[in-house]
C-alpha cells in the first residue's frame, strides 16, 4: 500500500509526533475554517467549531482507516460536528442575518483595496446577495452546495461524507441549484 502526504503524516503523528499534527492542522485549517464558517454564517463559531474538529481529529485520530482518503474521513467529523452544532443551536443559526462572507473576505484581502471599479463592486454585491440566498436555503441543501462547489469535492465522496445515497446528492444538488437560480432571478425582477 502507498502512503499519500496526509497518510504519512498520520504515520509520524500516531507515534508521538506532534509536529506532524500541525502539519496536518495547517494544511486543512483555511479549509475547515471557510467550510463551517459559511455553514453558521458566524466567526466566533467557526472558529470554536474549527479548534472543535481539530481536537476531536487528534483524539480519534487512531480510529483513521488507512485505507480511505483522509479528506473524507475528516469532512465527515467536521459535517458531523457542524450538524450537531446547527441541530443544537437552530434558533440561533436562523436569526443570523446580516454577517456576509464577502465582508469578511473584503476586509482580509490586499487585493480588493486595489481600485474598487463598479464592476468589482457589482461583482462583489452579486456574490454578497448570492451567499446570503446560499445561507437561507435549507441546510440539506447548503451543506451539499458547500461540500460541491466550495471544498470541491466529488459526488461519491459527498456521499460517504453525508451518507446520502450519490443519486440523492445530485438530486440534492441540481434542486439546490434551482432554488439558487430562481431566488437570484426574483431578485433581479424586483430589486
């Protein structure tokens, strides 16, 4: 069998190296971060949620089947904590309107300050009202959309992440897609 980065650094860590840890937490940090923070659409809960996934990762890390990708098998304890999360806190995920992903991008990239034409303002306010229409759909939609089009991932391994049948995911997905567009065409009509 052949080691991958990940693998081997899960080799170095389970016998004792923790050095090999922070390997792994600085090459998924951003990642695990962007993903839960756009799932609870707040920071100070990606972030405990982030430091969360990655204490919990460490303490099963023993558990990891050597056989399967890493990636999946620690989206699946992240998608796991942040449901959790989300089931436990419900109330407080609804009212959360105003925090955009796009504010915080805009703050925290160099670039943007270059010169703010209307076409990267317009750009940024289409993205803006996008992750806003993204936030408000169901979190059987959201989450999916998220793992897809943000993490990248393939059909199967959303489906092994999620344990949703690959149909479903698609189906998930392309309905998704449709609420997205129709919500972005209604906008568009009445604003």
């Amino acid at each position: 069998m052949t080691y991958d980065e990940d693998q081997l650094l899960i080799k170095k860590v389970l016998k004792g190296d923790k050095r090999s840890f922070e390997g792994l937490m600085e090459k998924y940090n951003k990642k695990i971060y962007t993903y839960v923070y756009r799932m609870v659409r707040n920071e100070e809960t990606a972030v405990e949620l982030t430091q969360d996934f990655f204490l919990k990762i460490y303490n099963v890390l023993h558990k990891y089947n050597f056989e399967y990708k890493f990636t999946t098998w620690a989206y699946r304890i992240c998608y796991n904590l942040v449901i959790d999360h989300i089931r436990k806190n419900s109330h407080k995920i609804d009212s959360l309107d105003g925090d955009s992903v796009n504010e915080k991008r805009m703050v925290d990239n160099d670039n943007y300050i270059k010169e703010n034409s209307e076409a990267n303002l317009e750009k940024e306010q289409i993205g803006e009202h996008l992750w806003k229409v993204v936030g408000s759909i169901p979190d059987k939609y959201k989450e999916l959309i998220l793992l897809r089009y943000i993490e990248n991932l393939k059909y199967e391994d959303i489906a092994k992440i999620t344990e949703i049948p690959v149909g479903t995911v698609k189906n998930r997905i392309f309905k998704a897609k449709e609420i997205l567009r129709k919500e972005m065409e209604y906008n568009e009509l009445f604003n």
